[in-house]
C-alpha cells in the first residue's frame, strides 16, 4: 500500500519557535497516521517538533486538546474537498456525485492523520462535534442525493441515504487504508468497489420506493421499475371439483445491512 507522504515539520530558529502552534498540528498529524489518535503524547508531540516539553502547553492545554484542533482542521479540509469535487461537475449531478466519492476516498488516502483524527473516538464531551447531519461535508451529501435521487423513491429521506453512502464510503476507506482490498496499490480497487457498491445501493433505494426514472450513477444502468417480480398463476380446473381462488403474496426480498467497524489503530492510548 502507497503511504501518504510524510509532511515535514516546521523547525525553530533558536529557542523560540517561529510557528510552534503550526509545527505541534503537522507532528501530531503526523504521529496520528503512525500510531492512531490515542497513540502519542504531547510530550511526543513536542519532540517531533523539535521544541521542549512545555512549549506545547503555551497553546494546547492537553493532548486530547490538541487532537481535537487536528480534528476540526481536518473535518474543514475534507469539507472543502468535498465541495470542491460536487461543484466541478454541478451542471451533470450523477458525474459530480461520483467525483464526491473519489474525493472521499482520495482525502482518507492522502491525509491519514486528519481523516483518522476525525473519526477518532475517546474524545471528552467538550471536544466532541456536533452530529453528522450538522456537519457541512454531511449536509453537502444529503444535498447530492437529494438532487441525484427522484423525489417520489426511498431516498424521498436523504439522510438515511445519506448515512448508508457515508458508511459505505467509511467502510471502503478504511478497508483500503488497512490494506484489506487487494491490489489496490493505487487506490483503483477502492475507488472501483466504492463505485460499484453506492451505484447497487442507490438503485435498490430507487426501486424499493417505486421509482422508474432513476438516472445512471455510480455503477451505471437504471433502476428496475419494481423491485419484485410477481407472477400470476391460473389454477387448473379438474372435473368434479369446485373453483378455488388461488393469492399469491409477492413478498420483496429483504435487503441484508451490514454494520461496517473501523478498524482500530494499533497503539495504546498514551495521554499525557
């Protein structure tokens, strides 16, 4: 698996750090991509960047403080990434979708410390962000799907779509930073997988609602204009007997969820 490559840390001048607070967030970064979120101390932190042990309390007050400004920077940077991808295709919302996809992938791939800073848990309650749905790269996504969708299909509720794409796209992302899919060197087969997997999950919420004008996306093709077949059987009369009615229930077949678990950073947490 190609690593992202590692950002250097600003180095001080003297004893005085031209830009200590700048130089503790890139070696965080940094430590959080090797050893995870809860992998490293301040003190760690502040050896990497090349100044002394107390120096980093001059901004942070505590290791979780500092993770959390990593956290908020990143949930930034991926936003604007984001938006980036869906307004560079905003005239074709199938194509620009799909870019929005590329670009969640290319972000987790790219900048390993941010996107595991902001799916870390074990933060205080004072450091926690608000929910998903209040997120701008969440809303962004509902926004996507509300106008890749038909108004009268499943998605007609764009947050729970919402939340089936994210978990998906978490669940690719990390899969791929783990190493789990194979050959994916360069992050094709993630990017292929992803494609294909949200493009199956939108045209079953398309035909699960009833609808027939769903546009190609993502895996290509079209919606089903039902989601069950049903067949009508015609009962054979024999003689002596009496007409019997014969209901067939067309029962639809059940979608499977499965429930996707990040894959945990090796490293204890060692806060400090």
């Amino acid at each position: 698996m190609t690593k992202a490559p590692r950002e250097p840390v600003p180095r001080r001048t003297g004893y005085h750090h031209g830009n200590l607070k700048e130089a503790l967030i890139t070696a965080a970064r940094r430590l959080i991509a090797e050893r995870g979120p809860l992998g490293f101390t301040l003190v760690e932190a502040a050896r990497l960047a090349n100044v002394s042990p107390a120096a980093p309390y001059r901004h942070f007050k505590d290791r979780d403080a500092l993770l959390a400004e990593v956290r908020a920077r990143g949930a930034g940077a991926f936003a604007t990434r984001l938006e980036s991808a869906w307004r560079s295709a905003a005239s074709d919302p199938a194509s620009a979708f799909q870019r929005m996809g590329e670009a969640y992938l290319s972000f987790a791939r790219e900048e390993p410390g941010y996107y595991a800073a902001m799916f870390s848990s074990g933060l205080g309650p004072r450091q926690a962000k608000s929910a998903k749905k209040k997120d701008a790269s969440f809303a962004m996504l509902m926004q996507a799907i509300e106008r890749v969708m038909p108004a009268r299909s499943a998605a007609a509720d764009p947050e729970l779509a919402a939340f089936l794409v994210w978990a998906l796209s978490h669940g690719v992302a990390t899969l791929s930073a783990a190493g789990q899919l194979p050959d994916d060197q360069d992050g094709a087969k993630a990017r292929a997988t992803l494609k294909a997997g949200v493009g199956a999950l939108m045209r079953g919420l398309a035909a699960k609602g009833g609808a027939s004008g769903m546009p190609a996306i993502a895996g290509g093709g079209t919606a089903p204009e039902a989601g069950v077949r049903k067949r009508s059987h015609k009962p054979r009369k024999e003689a002596g007997a009496k007409p019997a009615a014969t209901a067939i229930a067309a029962t639809p077949i059940a979608t499977t969820s499965i429930a996707t678990t990040p894959i945990a950073t090796p490293g204890r947490s060692r806060k400090r």
